[in-house]
C-alpha cells in the first residue's frame, strides 16, 4: 500500500493563468442585468416621490460596486488559480445574489437593523456582507480544495459533529417563533441545520458509494416488495427518524422534508431502485400523518394550506398575502420598487425577506421574473448534476449531486410553499433569502462543486479493502468484483485485490 | 466464486440523469403554479377588498362616480377639509342597500365593495389594458359605473314598501338588467362615509334591530308560498311529467277534506270549488291540492334539477353577495334530496323548506318571460375609464325549459290575473291597455301573525319588457299588498319607457 495518509489541502499551486471566457461573457451579462435593475429601482423610487431621489442612478452606487467587484474578484481569483473548474455556477449563482441585493435594497431597511461598532446596518448592509463572505468562500474552496480526502475519509467523525450540532441547537438554542433553530455563540448566531445539509450529503456520499454495490444486489423480500438487506435498512430508518425528530424537537418542517427528498433522491441515484423510493415515500407519508395528528404546528400548516381563505386575517394571512402578490405581479410584474403596497406603513407580507422572496419577486418581476428565477435553479442544478456524471467515482458524483440536489430541492420547497402547492414550510430560497447561515452554506456548496468539477483533481483513492468484512462473509464475496471499478492511483497494483475466505 | 453477483451496479449518470429529470419536471410544476396565481387568478385576486393594493388605493384615489341608467349621478365625491381625502356622497337614499358606502373607516358594503377595484381604478376587468396600464405614471385608472337601474321606478319601490319591511327587484327578462332593486329598511350611508359622522352612524346601523345591512333583496331567504307553484310548473312541464292538460281532482271523493299524503294532510284555500283542474285552473285558483299532485308526478329529482337549472341550491353569481335560494335542505334520502313524499307534496307549493330570495324569484318569472331562456342578471351595465366606455354584455346562464312550455306557464300566469276567478286572488296587479301574467304568493310562517305577502310576474304577455318580484314582509295575502304595488310598479314602467 503506498497511499499516502491525508493531507491537508494544498492551499496555493504555482500561479498559471487560465482564460475563462465564458464565464467573463455572462459575467458581463449578469453585470448588466443587476446594473440596469439597480437603475430601474431608483427610478421607481424617482416616480414615487421625485424630491427623495437622484432620478437616473443606481439605487444604492456603493452596494451595486462592491457586489459586482466581489464577483469580478472571484472571476479573477479562478483564473490565476489556473484550474478547470466549471464556469456557468458563478454566474448563475451571482445573478441569484444579485437579485437578493436588490430586493433587501428595495424592502424597507429596517426590516433588520444591526450596530456594529459606529454603524447601523440596514437589511441591505448586513445582506451584502453576507453575499461578501459567501461569495468568498465559495472561491476559496474552489481555488484550494484539491482533494477530497477530507471529506471521504472521516464521513462517520461529520455524521457525529452533525448530530452534535443537532443535540446543541436543542439544548442550548434560542426559541424564535416557537422554532428553537439558532444557535448563539458570543455574538454570532447560526442557524446549525443549514450546515447540517452539507454534513449529511457529505455522509450519505461516503456511506452510499461504500455499499452500493451490496444495496443494489441483496434484498429481503417482504411480500411483493424488494427491501435492502435488513442491516442496511438502519440508515434509511436513521433517516427517517432523523427528520421526523426534526419536525418533533425543533418544528422545523422545511428542513426535514428537505433531508428527506434529498436521502430519497440519493439514494435513487446510487441503486437506481424505486422500490427504496416508494418504500422511502410510504414511511414518508407515514411520518407526516402521525405528525399531523400529534404536532400542533404540522396540523396549523396543513390545514392553512387547505384553506387560507378561512381565516384571511388569522393564520392565513401570511400565505394569502403573498398569493396577492404573486397575483398583483401579473405577466410581467409591476416593475422592481414599484409593488408591495403598504398598508398603514407596513409591508404587506410578514417576513417577506426570509420566507417570501419569490412572492415579492413575483409581484415585481411578475410570472417572467419568477420563470427566470426558477430557470437559474434549474442551471445550477444541471451543472451539478452535470459535475456529478462525469465525476471520477462514486464518492464524488453522489457528493456533487447530493449538494446540487439541496440547492434544487430546497428551492422547489419553498417556491411550492410560496405558491401554495405545498403546506408552507420556513427555509429559505437558496442565495435569494435574507440570512447569515443560509448564504454561507449555499457558498460552501457552490465551492465544493466548483472544486469537484475539475477534472484535474487529486484522483480518489482505492477503495479500502476488507472492510466489509465486519459485516457477513457472505457479504464480503459479493464486496470484491465491485472493487475494481475505482480507478486506482499509480502506487497500487492492479493485482491486490484479494478475497478473504 | 460461484455467490458472485449476476449484474454490477448500472453506472450513476443514468440515474442522477433521471433524478435530475424528476426534479425538472417539479420546477415545471411550480411554474405552471405560479402560472395559474400570476395569469389565471391574477384578475379575480387583485381586485379582492382585503388586497392590500385596493386597500391603498382606496385611501387616496378619488372613486369613480356612479350613476343611474339615464346617467344621474348617484355617488360622487367630496375632499375633507381638514385632511384633504376624499370621501363618498351619496344622491339618494332609495339606492343605499344596492350601493351601499365606502369609508375610510369601515370598508366598503354594496357596489362600493364588489366593484372596489374598479371604482378606485387598481383593475379594469380587462387583462389587456391591465397589462398595458403599467406601463403608465399614473396606473391609477378609476371607472365610473352606469347602473341598469331607472330611478324612478327605484325610489316608488321604496316609497311604495313604505314602513314595511320587503323587497322590489325589477328586471328586464330578455337581457337580465335589472331596473329596480329595493329593499326596505334603508339606512344612512352618507353618514358612514363621511369621516366626521361615520363612527356613531356605523355602531347605530350595526345595532339597528331591523338589519338594514342585509340587502333583503339579495341575501333574504323567504319561505315562498304559492309563488312557488311556478316552479314546480316549471318541472312538471320541462320534465314532461306534466302536461297543460294534466288534470287532477282537487278533491279526491274518497278524502273528504283536502289530500292526504302519507299521513299529512294537505288543505285548499276556503272557497276552491271540489273540481278536476288542468294547469290553467289550478292555477287561477292557485290550488294546492293540483300543485302537490303534479309535484309528486313531476318527482322530486326534476323538482331539484329544474330548480337547480335557474340556480337554486347554491348563490348566484351576482353584482351584490346573494343568500342561496333551496327547494330543500337536500339531505334526505328520497330522490332529489327530500326527506319524503310529505317533504315533497308540501315544497310543490312553496311550504316545507323551501326558501327564496326576492331576486331569485324575479328570476323564475324572468324565465317564463324569456321563453324558458335564463338571462344572468346584472346591475352595471357599463363601465368608463380613460380609455373609454366598456359595456358589460348580456350573458345567458342557462336554457330552463322550451319556449313551448314556457309560453303554456305564461298563459297560465295570465289567467291568473286576468280571469274572472285569478283576479280575487291578484287584486291590482292588473295593468290598464297592457296584458300582465303573474302569481300571488301568501307565504304562512306557522304561529300567529299576518304571512309575508308575495307576486311575481311580467308584461306584456306576449313580448315581455319587465319581470317583476314584491315581497311584503308581514304584509298579508299576496292580494293584500304586493299584487297592487307590483301593478303600480309596472305601470310606472310602461309609463317611463313608453308601452
């Protein structure tokens, strides 16, 4: 065995320019774009009340100039770094920023209000810091992450610091709305399930390329139906359990419906059985009628979901708020700063910039903008899903599709929610949403995909052998063919792969 | 070796392939959601009262006006001077239960309500020019309302309802405009709308005893009485279960005294003489006995569905809110939803549980009026903006019964008024030099007191211009109170529009 132990990421290689052309073209775009909505949100402001405003201008010079450095900074930084990552997730992903900073410009800024030191941040601020630190650390994976060691290795160590993080909110979390979902160390707070997304994919990857082959092969059967062999089962009942504890401890509908979907679809990509799907959705819907019946907050979602109409200005205010203003957008919307009337000074939707974006997007983009929006989703999702199919071995297309998936599912969740096709569930629409921990993961996500997408990565190591063999000998037989398919890095012989009797 | 597995893993990019796929064909669904909220339900959404847009809007648009059918204004506007906002004045108190008021305070009731984004300008009824509206400065784009209501014939329904409580809707048969629609008690809304009184006037209206916010016309359920046997024409003929000369003896020799159903005995008015009937006679004499016959022919499923064709069973889709009207509660087990046979015999004459509004029974004379046709009726008849006057065209709801069948009512409707034994009954709703077909309708309500007085007709019988519906709560016989005002009426009519 001459694998080497882990190492930390190399952090810089030589310095070798790569031109990026097509990222610099719909960079340009993108910069366009955000620049020409920037203009048209002052002007609307200009029509409203023409003493207040500067008339032809971007609405905010400084926001607008730092945000489109920020994304031109990390173009640069990706071509001095020289690699072949792929070159339509930041633009696709900073055209979705760029849209957040516009809407937190337009809503009222006292939405959130932080001091910090001699400052008062409004919610355009503080979003744009966000958007700085997201976009920051999605170049900086993408530029330092050459092995994916980290991650593959340790997959047990991120499941436990998951749980962790889990068992922490609960414990030491603050209630906010009935929800205890943040957690406040000194001055920051987070929100540890945003995170917990990446922990989880980053899990289910390294579990499920290790036992594909056994999940694909063995079943029990159990009447007509085909289930994994039973030892296997643990984890989709962890799963399960898992989200349901979610919904039961922290009321966190959005978040367990979202692991969910996304165990679901991974594990669909990586045994391409539906019989686990349709196994999956029945404990699913299982789960969800138990909850109904026994969680409040489930039951409260569900039947405002039914009908909003029954108490217009009760629980299903929120909801019928927003489908008016998805309805007052039209076709072609009512212009950016030019909807969500108020009434008595307030905005029309509660919590519009965490829970309703699209809504608010919806109304001033109208069905075009939320098309176009619902597009860029799709664009990302396609470039992950692209990254995960042409990826190197198992570990990292389940890896690249489990983030592309929560990206994509999430979206889809709260969209739905928005648009009433769902029950509402509170999480927040990727990029778009105002929220430190949100953006911070969906960067980590977009770094992880851009890093995965090049194809000059360190190759993946063998696959370490004998260690099925804790399970069944049966098993191990069935373990060694599969062995082989890895490609395996120049150190090791061809000829190791060994059967243990 | 020989437990080694008979097929590898299929390569993942199929199956993210098809995971992708699956989730494609989400964001598909979500868009077309977002399709049916933005394009499909975006007109009927943004002009909901409780849309915060309207709700703006409301606060500083300067409302359209709103006029009777010859273009009398009938609300405008005045400026507080104080706050410089606008506010509703009214012309004239005849017409407050139609209109009802806006205020700043207290919303909006009547037209001010259900047309709200059309009268404050945030919606046009119209996609297209919504669409181009915003492309303007000003998007606000306020219509005025013509009403089909004549104000002459409003304001001598309300004077001829007088102290008592009823309704009077008036309406064209052949297009479904209505030219009176008057319910009694009225109240102030002049003093709702103005800033300065509206406070005391709203509390003194919310605790008015004789509830003059519920539009009797439109949202009163009535027990119907005889007026009801026109329905059940209306069934028996449509279904064919009855025919003009369908006859049945009012007073079976075997029953000594009235018709007894199942145990339940059906009584005739005093005086009916003991005969065989055809439709014509039976309903000169307004015979119970032949109606609740004829029901029981005609089932109690025809009864429900040719009720259900003029809209019974659900509100009508209508300018103001409108009750329901029923011919039963339509939970019981005998088909068409009654209870039994005795359910049944009893609806056939307007007892048991049916019960109308004034204006759903204007519309069954409507029917008969139209040759079977059902016109939807409306009160505005056009709108103007800045780009012009919009009509509201004449919509058909629905066909009831053939023109044959109806014109067979009609005659029988006008022997009812017209014949030497119809007219005891309809006193005064004959009109001089003009044919009038009609039904009087003495609706008992068990217990003591005087019955709610009931007519409906048309005129002329042969090309009929206006259908008519009077209620007269408490007013006693039909004969009593609502045959004359509903002839007085009628007359006015021929007199205003020329006959």
């Amino acid at each position: 065995m001459t694998v080497t132990a882990p190492s930390l990421p190399r952090i810089l290689g030589p310095i070798r320019p790569r031109p990026r052309g097509r990222e610099t073209r719909l960079l340009a775009i993108v910069s366009i774009t955000i620049l020409v909505g920037s203009v048209s949100l002052e002007l609307a402001k200009h029509v409203a009340d023409p003493g207040e405003s500067k008339g032809l201008s971007p609405a905010n010079p400084l926001h607008l100039g730092v945000y489109l450095g920020l994304i031109w900074l990390a173009h640069l930084a990706l071509i001095l770094s020289g690699r072949r990552v792929d070159q339509i997730l930041l633009p696709a992903t900073s055209m979705l920023g760029g849209i957040s900073l516009l809407l937190m410009e337009r809503l009222p800024q006292t939405a959130v209000v932080q001091e910090v030191g001699p400052w008062k941040l409004g919610l355009g601020d503080i979003q744009l810091a966000w958007l700085i630190l997201s976009f920051s650390l999605a170049t900086a994976l993408a530029v330092t992450v050459r092995s994916d060691r980290w991650l593959r290795l340790y997959k047990y160590t991120w499941a436990a610091a998951g749980v962790a993080l889990l068992v922490a909110t609960y414990v030491f979390g603050d209630d906010i709305n009935g929800q205890r979902l943040s957690l406040s160390i000194g001055p920051i707070s987070g929100q540890p399930a945003e995170l917990l997304k990446v922990i989880l994919v980053v899990f289910l990857a390294g579990y499920l390329s290790e036992y594909r082959p056994l999940l694909v092969e063995e079943s029990t059967t159990v009447g007509p139906i085909k289930l994994p062999p039973v030892p296997f089962l643990a984890p989709m009942v962890a799963m399960w359990a898992i989200a349901l504890g979610l919904v039961v401890v922290q009321r966190d509908l959005g978040a367990a419906l979202l692991f969910f979907t996304v165990f679901l679809s991974l594990l669909y990509a990586a045994t391409a059985r539906v019989g686990y799907v349709v196994l999956g959705v029945v404990l699913f819907l299982a789960g969800s009628f138990v909850m109904y019946r026994l969680v409040g907050t489930v039951q409260t979602r569900v039947d405002i979901w039914l009908d909003p109409f029954k108490s217009p200005s009760g629980d299903g205010y929120q909801v019928i708020q927003a489908l008016y203003a998805f309805a007052r957008g039209g076709l072609i919307g009512t212009g950016l700063g030019a909807g969500l009337p108020t009434v008595n000074g307030n905005l029309p939707i509660p919590a519009v910039h965490t829970d309703f974006p699209l809504a608010a997007l919806g109304e001033e983009l109208g069905l075009v903008g939320v098309m176009a929006i619902l597009g860029l989703f799709l664009v990302v999702v396609e470039r992950g899903l692209r990254i995960a199919a042409s990826a190197a071995d198992d570990f990292r297309a389940l890896l690249a599709a489990g983030l592309a998936l929560v990206i994509g599912t999430q979206a889809m969740i709260i969209a739905a929610g928005n648009l009433k096709l769902i029950p509402l569930t509170g999480i927040t629409l990727p990029f778009v949403s105002y929220g430190g921990s949100s953006l911070l993961v969906n960067g980590i996500i977009v770094g992880l995909l851009l890093a995965l997408s090049d194809r000059g990565v360190e190759p993946p190591p063998p696959r370490p052998r004998g260690r099925l063999a804790r399970w069944t000998g049966r098993v191990t037989r069935l373990e060694t063919p599969a062995a082989g398919r890895a490609p395996l890095p120049p150190g090791a012989s061809s000829g190791a792969v060994e059967t243990r009797p | 070796m020989s437990a080694l597995p008979a097929r590898r893993p299929q390569p993942l990019g199929r199956s993210i392939g098809q995971v992708g796929l699956a989730l494609i064909v989400a964001f598909a669904g979500i868009a077309l959601g977002a399709g049916y909220w933005q394009v499909i339900r975006s007109p009927d959404l943004s002009r909901a009262p409780d849309n915060p847009a309207v709700i703006a809007a409301a606060r500083n648009v300067v409302r359209g006006a709103i006029t009777d059918r010859d273009g009398k204004t009938l609300a405008s506007n005045k400026r507080n001077p104080d706050t410089g906002e606008p506010y509703r004045v009214y012309a004239n108190r005849a017409f407050n239960t139609v209109i009802g008021y806006s205020s700043t305070d207290f919303g909006t009731a009547g037209l001010e309500r259900s047309w709200n984004a059309e009268l404050t300008g945030v919606s046009a009824r119209d996609p297209i020019g919504d669409l181009l509206r915003k492309f303007r400065s000003d998007p606000y784009d306020p219509q005025k309302l013509k009403l089909g209501i004549s104000s002459a014939l409003q304001r001598a329904a309300v004077e001829g309802l007088g102290d008592d409580r009823g309704a009077v809707v008036m309406l064209d048969p052949t297009t479904g405009e209505i030219l009176a629609l008057a319910s009694t008690p009225t109240y102030d809304t002049n003093a709702i709308a103005n800033p300065k009184t509206s406070r005391d006037a709203f509390a003194a209206t919310l605790d008015d005893a004789s509830h003059p916010l519920v539009t009797r016309a439109t949202q009163g359920q009535y027990v119907p009485g005889s007026v009801f046997k026109i329905v059940t024409a209306i069934a028996g003929l449509g279904s064919g279960r009855i025919t003009p000369n369908t006859t049945f003896p009012n007073q079976a020799k075997a029953e000594r005294d009235g018709l007894l159903v199942k145990g339940f005995r059906i009584h005739e008015h005093p005086g009916v003489p003991a005969e065989t009937f055809d439709l014509n006679e039976a309903t000169e004499w307004s015979s119970n006995i032949w109606y609740a016959l004829a029901g029981m022919r005609t089932g109690g499923d025809n009864l429900s569905s040719f009720a259900g064709r003029m809209g019974f069973g659900a509100p009508l889709d209508f300018d103001l809110p409108t009750a329901k009207s029923q011919v039963t509660t339509g939970d019981g087990s005998a088909p068409g939803g009654f209870t039994d046979e005795v359910e049944l015999a009893n609806a056939s004459y307007g007892q048991a549980r049916t019960l109308v509004t004034p204006l759903h029974m204007a519309l069954v004379a409507s029917t008969v009026a139209n040759g079977g046709i059902l016109m939807k009726p409306h009160l505005v008849i056009a709108t103007t903006g800045r780009d012009g006057t919009r009509t509201i065209a004449n919509e058909q709801l629905s066909v009831v019964i053939s023109p044959e069948d109806a014109a067979a009512i009609a005659e029988a409707m006008r022997r009812a008024v017209e014949s030497p034994v119809g007219r005891q009954f309809t006193t005064g709703a004959d009109v001089p030099g003009i044919s009038v077909a009609g039904k009087s309708g003495t609706a008992e309500l068990g217990g003591s007191g005087e019955p709610h007085s009931w007519f409906i007709g048309f005129a002329p019988v042969d090309h009929p211009r206006i259908a008519i519906a009077v209620i007269v709560e408490r007013g006693g016989r039909g004969g009593a109170r609502a045959a004359p005002l509903a002839g007085d009426l009628m007359a006015l009519f021929f007199k205003e529009f020329g006959s």
